[in-house]
C-alpha cells in the first residue's frame, strides 16, 4: 500500500489547526499536507512535526487574497512583484518546515481575460521558480484543477500542464496529479495515470492526491478506487527504480492525501 499524508486544511476541522498534527499522528499517518501554512508561525508548525515525528510533504504558495475568491496569481500579469514576495514567504517556511515540494497555484481567468498572456505570465513565473530554486532539492509542482469545483481555473488539464512543463524545461518541475480532478475533467483514470507516471515523479516518490466529492468528509467507494490506482503506480516507481527486480507493492517514499474535501 502506498504512503498516505493528511491533507489538514482538509480534515480534523474540529480541531484547531496546531492540534491537527497530534491528531493525524494518532491516526497513523506520518506525513501531512497542508494547503497554507502561513496562518500559523513557521516555528510553531516545526515545533509540532517534529513533537509528532510528522514529514511536511507539501503545500501551496500564498495565493492571493483567498477571501475574496482568488485561487493563485501565478499566471495573473500584472501580479509578478506579488508572486516573487510570495515564492520569498514560501522558501522562507519550506526550509523551516523541511518541506521538499511547493505547490503554484496558477490562478482564475477573469472576465474577459487574455489566456494567451497568462500562459507566457506563468511559464515566465514558473521559470524564475525553478531558477531560484534549482539547487535547493525542491519539487516544484502544477496540478490542473476542474472546473466544477473552481470555474476558471487557469490549469485545468493534465495535456496543459505536460505542455507547461516542456515548455519551461526546469528538471524539478513536475505534475501534481489529482486523480479527483482528473476524474471530473478527463476520466480514463488507469490508461492516464500510466501516461503521465513520468512527469508526475519525483526525486522520492510520485506526487498523487485522493480525494471525495465536496459532499463527502470522509474516503468512499470512489477514494478507494482511487487508492487501488494510486498503489499502481507505485509499484511503477519500484519498477522504474528496479528494472532488474520485480516490482514491489509498495515504495517507502510514497505520498498521498488522505481525504480532502473539494469545496
């Protein structure tokens, strides 16, 4: 079976946000995600991984104001004095977290908004990303988002963000695969997977998520699926790592979200 992490944003809300990690630790999980880590000091979130012996798998970089319905402002032109600030908060807390993968949000395509100057806007941003942090051993990552859950969203695809990635040609910047996105947006979940399995590795492990329905807290029929799907390919990553031996079920690095819901 594969490595899960708690996405905390997500689940344990009836707690406060510290006491979340205790909780996913009592739980058995040993990783955590968290989508914006910033409403608490860096210090104060260490503190607790390290009290639980959590790993930081991932978050998002600051993305805007999220109150009044932003979602990234990676590709908004216009906003690159912003972005840089926010990729300055967000190395700042991953080196005191020791965190390994970033999330960019790209962002939502306003009202009569030009996609073609927001594409060069985000491959220009993500090529500075990856620039700064081409020695770091960051994971730099895209995930495409449907838009049932978030209209608008300008990476919508998992074709857009492959083409993305060529594009910018930055080694560590990679795929973060939803498999509950892609399943609302693109389907074929198993043929898809094996496809993209390339773009989505890492250094350590594949960068897959599960997740529900937003009507849904907890893992259902559908999150199991998706787990079997999620075992698959690590055993593609034993594989790839091991041509020479049999693929084993499991690989140690392994990193899932646990339950999330969409809103």
């Amino acid at each position: 079976m594969p490595k899960l992490a708690a996405n905390l944003s997500w689940i344990y809300q009836e707690v406060p946000f510290l006491q979340r990690f205790g909780a996913a630790a009592a739980h058995g999980f040993k990783a955590v995600e968290i989508l914006f880590p910033y409403e608490a000091p860096a210090k104060d979130i260490a503190a607790e991984l390290k009290k639980h012996k959590l790993t930081q798998a991932l978050f998002n970089l600051p993305p805007g104001d999220w109150s009044k319905g932003e979602r990234g402002i990676a590709a908004l032109p216009g906003r690159e004095a912003e972005f840089a600030k926010a990729l300055d908060t967000a190395l700042e807390y991953a080196k005191v977290l020791e965190c390994r993968t970033l999330h960019v949000m790209s962002g939502l395509i306003p009202a009569g908004g030009d996609a073609r100057a927001m594409h060069r806007t985000f491959v220009s941003n993500l090529k500075m990303v990856c620039d700064r942090t081409a020695k770091s051993g960051l994971t730099i990552v895209m995930e495409p988002i449907n838009h049932r859950d978030i209209p608008g969203y300008f990476t919508n695809t998992t074709s857009q963000v492959d083409a993305i990635i060529k594009e910018v040609g930055a080694p560590h910047l990679k795929l973060q695969l939803d498999l509950y996105h892609m399943q609302v947006t693109e389907g074929d979940l198993q043929k898809r997977t094996e496809r993209l399995f390339p773009i989505t590795r890492t250094s350590r492990s594949p960068a897959i998520q599960i997740a529900t329905s937003r009507i849904s807290a907890r893992p259902t029929t559908c999150t199991c699926s998706m787990c079997s799907i999620a075992s698959a390919t690590t055993a593609m990553s034993a594989s790839s790592t091991s041509p020479r031996r049999r693929p084993r079920p499991a690989s140690a690095g392994r990193r899932s979200t646990a339950s999330r819901r969409k809103q």
